[in-house]
C-alpha cells in the first residue's frame, strides 16, 4: 500500500508524456544553447494551452539525455511552474526525486552503484525549497543488505540506527560525530560499515519507531511515513 503512491506517480507522468507526444498536441523546442550549434535541452510544451509539461536535459554535455523534468508549467507566467518529478540516469548515479508545493523536495531514492536496485532513500526537511542546499535532509535509509528495505537510517550531524536483528526496526544506536563520520565514509566506499561502533538501544529511544520524539526541525521529514521502495529498476518506463 505505501509503495503504490511512488509507483501510480511514475506511472501517470510516464503514460502521460509518452500519450501526448503522439499527437500534435505536444510542442517540441530545444532550448539552453551550450555554443552557436549544440541545445542540451528539449522542451514539451502542450497546445494551444502552451503549458511545459516536461525538459529532457543532458546536465553533463556528452551528447545524451540523462535528467527528466516533469513540471505543470504556468499558463500566465513561467516563475509559477511547478515541478513534479525529476529523474536523473548517469552513469554511477540513478535517482529519482519527488518534489511538493512550492517546489519543495519532499524524498529521493538512489542507486548509486548501478546495481539495478534502489539502496537508499533520502527524506527531506520543510527547508528543502528551490536553491537551498544546506541541512535539507531530516534523515536517510539504506538498505544494507540488499534486502528490499532499510537497515540503516542516517540523521546527519545527531545520530544512526542500525537493524541488527533483522526484524525491520532498529536496535543498535550510534551518536560519536568521529565514529558516524568514519562509517558514512565506509558507505560511500561500498564497504560494510562497523556493528561494533552501535550501542544496544531501546526502542522507545529510537527516532524512527517514535517520530514525534525529534523536536528539532531539521530531522523533522516532511513525509515521515517510510516509501523504501522495492521496486526492480528494470520496471522502469522508458522515456522520449
């Protein structure tokens, strides 16, 4: 049930755009000029509406597309557009980002090894609006194991908790800035990070079983029920 909301929203841009561009209902344009010659982006505008519903956007300037934009563009004036749903596929990096009212970012799921499986997902703060970078993520899961769902979750900067019995709820807690920063380092690297370092932990001390515990507002998600996906990337819809 909670994993449908992620999967209906792929599915609607995707048959959306896909549908439209079949008639001449959808505009095409190139636009962000890189020289005299070269356009690394690509406009689909509907008519006569001339709403933008979607840019394809090659970021990295080699030649392909790798970042989906589906936005609800403003009929009056471009500032108003919203975005809706973004996706970026480079090589070492797959993501996908979900976005709310006033374009804020509300979670990102990522396959950063190209393993063909979602390892983790980032939930963000009411700070993540267009343009702020700093402190915008309440916390992050990642699935460990390959598993299918979370083992690990990250608060930046405050704590991790960690799943040891594998039961799907953390039991272990790890709050030494040094040790926290020495085990996300290990992540990055793709090694396994050190059960050593947790500490037995409670579970009415966790954050993750007990939400309304985190009074700081920078670990408070926007969306604090979990959506891990378990997904196969291989459903994805290809895209124009």
């Amino acid at each position: 049930m909670k994993f449908s909301i992620i999967k209906n929203l792929n599915l609607v841009f995707a048959l959306f755009i896909l549908s439209s561009c079949k008639d001449d209902r959808i505009k095409v344009s190139d636009l962000g000029v890189i020289d005299k010659d070269k356009k690394n982006q690509t406009a689909f505008i509907l008519q006569p509406e001339k709403l933008l519903v979607m840019v394809r956007t090659d970021s990295d300037l080699d030649g392909k597309t790798d970042l989906w934009t589906w936005v609800r563009g403003g009929d009056k004036d471009p500032k108003t557009s919203l975005v809706l749903f973004e996706e970026l596929i480079r090589k070492g990096n797959h993501s996908r980002t979900w976005y709310g009212p006033g374009n804020k970012k509300l979670i990102e799921q990522n396959d950063l090894d190209e393993d063909g499986r979602w390892e983790s997902m980032v939930y963000y703060n009411a700070s993540a609006i267009p343009k702020q970078t700093m402190r915008i993520v309440a916390y992050v899961e990642v699935d460990l194991y390959g598993k299918g769902k979370p083992s690990l979750w990250i608060f930046p900067e405050a704590r991790m908790e960690l799943d040891l019995d594998d039961d799907g709820k953390p039991d272990r807690l790890l709050t030494n800035q040094n040790l926290m920063l020495e085990n996300f380092a290990k992540l990055q690297k793709g090694k396994e990070i050190s059960q050593k370092d947790f500490s037995p932990m409670q579970a009415g001390n966790s954050w993750v079983l007990n939400p309304k515990q985190i009074v700081n507002p920078r670990y408070q998600a926007l969306i604090s029920q979990s959506l891990f996906p378990v997904v196969d990337l291989e459903q994805t819809v290809n895209k124009p």
